[in-house]
C-alpha cells in the first residue's frame, strides 16, 4: 500500500463544469409551470445525465444566472432544492447550487424570506441549503 501526501500550498485543479445556458432555461421553464411535482418524469434523459452541473462553483453559476432576475433565481432555488431529492445522482450536498444561488441573491441584497426557507427545510434533506456549511 502507499500514502500520499498532501500539500498545503499546492493549486487544486478546479472542476471545470460547464452550466448550459439552454438547460438551465429548461429548468427555469419547469419550475415557473410548476412542473416540479414530479422532476424524475418530467425532464427527458439527455437532461438527466447533466448533474454535474450540480458541482459547479460560485463563480461558475454567478456567470451563468447573472442576468436572471430574483424572481427567476428564487424559481431555481425551487428546481435545484427539490431536483435532488428526485434523482440521487443529483444530490450535491454542500456544493448544491442553491447555496451559490442564495449567495448571489444576498450579494443583491435580497435575503430569503421565512417561508421560503421553511419550504426548503420541508422538501429537502440536504441539511447545507440554503447557506451552506457553517464552517466555512
């Protein structure tokens, strides 16, 4: 057996992912029709093998939603929160894009509001969203 070693100082390679415009403009149409009943039939199987959408980094989903309204992106918050708990090969734990979605919505000065963070807690187990984890 052999042990690597970690070093400190050393760059990690950032996943590269790449958020497709089109498919999220899917997403943002299933959420707004509120065809969020029942993602798992609803979204066709080209869409389905996309989830590594869901490791994307702030930077990453602050480039690809910067010209949706708050409105839009509070609809996402909705298909991202309950899109994992449909698809298991969807759950993205601390890295869920509505983490970054509510960071991008507090960089607006738009703060959740109570019922939208009960909604959360109600329809999702992941228990990072909405803010992330506390440690960092």
């Amino acid at each position: 057996m052999t042990t690597g070693t970690w070093d400190p100082g050393s760059k990690t390679s950032k996943l590269d992912v790449n958020i497709n415009p089109a498919l999220l403009q899917r997403f943002l149409v299933l959420a707004e029709n509120n065809q969020l009943s029942d993602l798992a039939n609803n979204i066709d199987e080209q869409d389905k093998l996309q989830f590594a959408i869901m490791k994307a980094d702030l930077t990453q989903w602050k480039n690809a939603l910067n010209d949706y309204s708050e409105t839009q992106l509070i609809a996402l918050i909705r298909f991202f929160t309950l899109i994992e708990m449909a698809l298991p090969e969807w759950a993205a734990g601390a890295k869920s894009p509505v983490i970054s979605i509510n960071k991008i919505l507090k960089s607006r000065g738009h703060k959740l509001e109570k019922d939208m963070l009960l909604w959360i807690k109600q329809n999702s187990d992941n228990r990072f969203i909405p803010n992330g984890s506390p440690l960092l």
